[in-house]
C-alpha cells in the first residue's frame, strides 16, 4: 500500500508543495540509528555521520578526496616520513568551553594505541610508537616506520575528544569541537545544535536533527510531506528517478568512493576453496544488477577502490557472468549435480544482509542469478544492530555491505590485513595471504604515490586472484533534498561536512 501510494504521489503532475520547516532547521533520514557515539569505538555509517558534524579530525578531506587542514592548521613530515609534527590551531575550544590541547590529542590517540579502549581501529595506528606534546599547541606522532598513509586516519572519522573521557561518557554525552553540538538523544534520534563558539565560520542552521527511518519507502513519503529534508544514499534507486522529475526537490548526484560488496568468511569449509569463491563471482551479472535493481547508479569494479584514486588498478580482468563455467568450477570442487536438470543445488550457503528494501532486493536478485550454476543462496535478513554483530563477530557465510570512504589504498590494511583479525581490525572474513600482507605493508612505507602505487597495483591483482571479497560495484553517491535548501556539496562517501554550509533560502 505505501509502494503504491508514494508511487503515486511522486509522479502525479500536480504534486503539494510539502511544509518545510519555518525554522533553520535540518532532519536527515537515516536507514539505521547511530551504534556508538565514540569515535574510538563507531565503525558504522550513522555514527559517522554524527562524527562529521560535532568532531573534528588533525586534518580531513576536501569534496575531491584530497587531504587538508583541521584541527592542524599545517604539519611537517619529518625523519624520511618517521615522524609528522602537527601545529593545532590556536584558541580552539571544545563544546564545553574547556581549551582544546595537544593533551587532548596525545589521550584520543593513545586510549587506542595501548589498549585501553577495545576498539576495531586498533590496527589503523597500530604504526604509531609513541605520542609527544613539545608545547599545547604542537603534538607529533613518532612512527615505528615511515608511513605514507597516516594522514587518512587522522580525518573526523577519529575525531580528537576531550582529555579523559571514557567511552561511556563519550557515547552518553559526545563533546568535540566541530560546528554542531550534542543536544540530545532517543533510540531513533540523534539532536545537534549550532556551536556558537565554532572556530570556523559558524553553521546557519541551528538545529540538525538525525532520524532513524528504517523503511525506504516511508523515508521517501517523509520527504515529500517535509518531516524529513535530507537523505543521502538511503533511497530506492527507482525513488531517485522520481524525485528528479519532482518541481520541489533537487537531486545532487556525483561518483563516490563508496564499494559495494559481498563479504566471504574463508574459514568455511565451501568458502575456503577458490574455485566455489570464483564460481558464486561468475554466477552474478553485475552489471544486470546495476543496470536494473540500482537504475545505474553505480559502476561495476574488480577492485576497492575507486575510479579516478590514484592508486586504483584499471586493467584488472573482468571476471565474466557465465553461469554454465561456475557449474563446471564446483564440479572440479568436488560439488557435482545431484539430479540432472532437477530443482537440487549443487550447494547450499547462508547470504546475510540487513532488512534494508534495497539490499533484500539485492540479495533475492543475486540469488536468483546463483540458481543458474547450482548454488542455492538461503537469504537471511536482520535488523542493522543485528547484522552489524553479527558481521563483527565473523558470525556468517557470506554478507552484503557497503565500506564508504575509501580515498587511500592503505584500507586493505585494515580491513584484509592478516594482523587486521577482530578486534583490533576489520577482516572478518579471516583472508590470509603473506605476499598481500607484505605488499601493503610496503606500499604504505612510501611517502610519493609513484612509489607506493606498484605494490598497490599488485595487491590488487592478488585481490582479484583470491577473492576474499566478491567485488559488486562502486556506488554513484545521490543527496535528494527540498529545493530551497542551498549549499550542499557532494563528497566522496556522503559524508556531511557541508552542512555546515548549508541553508534555507525562502
């Protein structure tokens, strides 16, 4: 009923002006409510977005992905890369009026670095030896070894936090020194206000709020009777061709960073053998799946990274659809069909994902697709909280995500390094290779991408080799909004920074 009836509303000539808000007020629609509100601890999306707005990072990225100042207002790479001295801008104060210090940066930095807060990026500055504050304007990270890719991880992502603040405390209550401050929150939402003391220029909305809507289709019936004015990447892509045509809205599209995927446990049995890996690749037309199910809005990759990063691999193999040679791949496993044309799969496996419209579909559409080559897909979908454990706790056969922000190849460290296992990183699926491990180690020594980019290069070919994901595409991001809302940039993950900027023009 609600299909039809928003249907119905978005292509109807003579649609109502929705009410939108007559205040300076933002609510954003969230498919998932944040998880944690520490930026140590949050790996999820909507934690994230939370992070972008009321953190500051040393440095963060500019709408191209490129790294420039935060909190940093310069730094020097010292030691052939060993060291990075940071000079913090002055007369930065935190939420609570309380001054912000290299102190501050030292205790965020080192709660994870020794341990003491249990956290997944403890493998991301895992390369950090020790801390030192010269003076409270100037903090330098000393390095076990020169590392090209520490800045990317200095971003809002791992926003600074007050000096001692515990997890709970931070999770309860965030403070940091962004343009919007906690106000508040209940279990579907998340309330900031406008920092008046901003060391930057100050927001023009004073409130922003974030609003866990679950169902797309009521995601996109709140944005047409205004209750909800933003929501980016979390709509059915058929939605977003309607909203296009739609006199009160605007749709900001733009290529992103943003990998679609399916994550394998290589610890299974079936999963363990490549040629059941390679047969489920060969047994899904992604760009079918793109072209219809996402309605274009992504391009089909063999690699993370994305088109344009200047370390991305562009003449990667395409691994084909071919249904009838992923039969033949399980019949050299050892998988042969059980009853000739009839309905028996040649195997059988567990597809997680979360209850999200779009990403059920997927699944259904993928499974679908596997029939062909004898693989039954039995599909499992959970509330986010419960597929997010789930995954984190490496409770799965195979999953469907999506990993945002990648602008530095250094993030098949943290997410396919061997070391990278949890907790203390992200490779769920267990993957283990010496000669991958070895060459990202390698590249991330170097400070140039012309001298890091041939390790990447050749860890991506072993990623295409081994599959330890099954690469789906990388999204083409989309921020669908009222029409007299002004000032919203497109970054290369969503990210929303630019609310910041933005504003109603009445």
């Amino acid at each position: 009923m609600c299909g039809a009836l928003l249907g119905a509303s978005l292509s109807c000539g003579e649609t109502r002006a929705p009410k939108w808000p007559s205040t300076d007020s933002l609510v954003v629609a969230l498919e998932n409510a944040p998880v944690n509100l520490d930026p140590r601890i949050g790996t999820d999306q909507a934690s994230g977005k939370v992070f972008q707005l009321i953190l500051n990072g040393l440095v963060t990225t500019d709408p191209d992905g490129n790294i420039i100042p935060d909190l940093a207002e310069s730094w020097e790479v010292l030691e052939d890369g060993g060291r990075y001295r940071f000079h913090l801008r002055p007369q930065v104060v935190f939420h609570d009026g309380r001054p912000m210090t290299s102190r501050d940066v030292a205790w965020t930095f080192g709660t994870i670095i020794d341990g003491s807060v249990t956290t997944a990026k403890g493998a991301a500055f895992a390369v950090i030896d020790r801390i030192e504050t010269p003076d409270p304007a100037t903090v330098e990270l000393v390095l076990h070894h020169p590392f090209g890719a520490l800045l990317v991880d200095l971003t809002p992502a791992q926003g600074i936090i007050p000096f001692g603040t515990t997890p709970e405390e931070m999770n309860r209550s965030p403070i940091g020194t962004g343009p919007f401050r906690f106000l508040g929150r209940t279990p579907e939402t998340v309330t900031l206000s406008a920092n008046p003391d901003y060391w930057g220029e100050p927001p023009s909305l004073q409130k922003v709020v974030f609003k866990e809507v679950p169902d797309s289709t009521v995601r996109a019936l709140e944005l047409l009777n205004g209750s909800v004015q933003l929501v980016v990447n979390d709509l059915a892509p058929d939605v977003v061709s309607l909203f296009r045509k739609n006199q009160y809205f605007q749709v900001v599209e733009k290529p992103g960073a943003n990998y679609a995927y399916l994550g394998l446990n290589l610890e299974d049995p079936l999963l363990s053998d490549l040629r059941v890996r390679r047969a489920l690749a060969m047994s899904i037309d992604r760009q079918r799946l793109v072209s219809t199910l996402w309605q274009g809005l992504g391009v089909v990759t063999e690699t993370m990274l994305p088109p344009g990063l200047w370390a991305r691999h562009n003449d990667l193999e395409e691994i084909p659809y071919d249904p009838q040679a992923a039969a033949r791949l399980l019949e050299e496993a050892g998988y042969p069909d059980p009853d000739g044309d009839g309905p028996l799969p040649r195997i059988s496996l567990t597809y997680k994902c979360s209850t999200s419209e779009a990403y059920v579909l997927q699944a259904q559409v993928i499974q679908d697709m596997a029939k062909a080559a004898g693989i039954h897909l039995e599909i499992r979908s959970y509330e986010f909280a419960t597929f997010y454990a789930d995954v984190r706790k490496g409770n799965f056969q195979m999953f469907s995500s999506i990993r945002t922000g990648i602008i530095e190849p250094n993030i098949y460290r943290l997410v396919l390094h061997s070391t990278a296992t949890p907790p203390g990183g992200q490779n769920r699926g267990r993957y283990n290779n010496p000669e991958f491990d070895r060459l990202i180690d390698q590249g991330a020594r170097f400070s140039t991408p012309e001298d890091r980019y041939p390790y990447y290069r050749r860890a991506q070919e072993i990623f295409a080799e081994d599959l330890p994901y099954l690469s789906l595409f990388t999204r083409i991001n989309y921020a669908v909004m009222p029409q007299p809302l002004e000032g919203y940039v497109s970054y290369p993950s969503g990210e929303l920074y630019s609310l910041a900027q933005v504003r109603w023009v009445r």
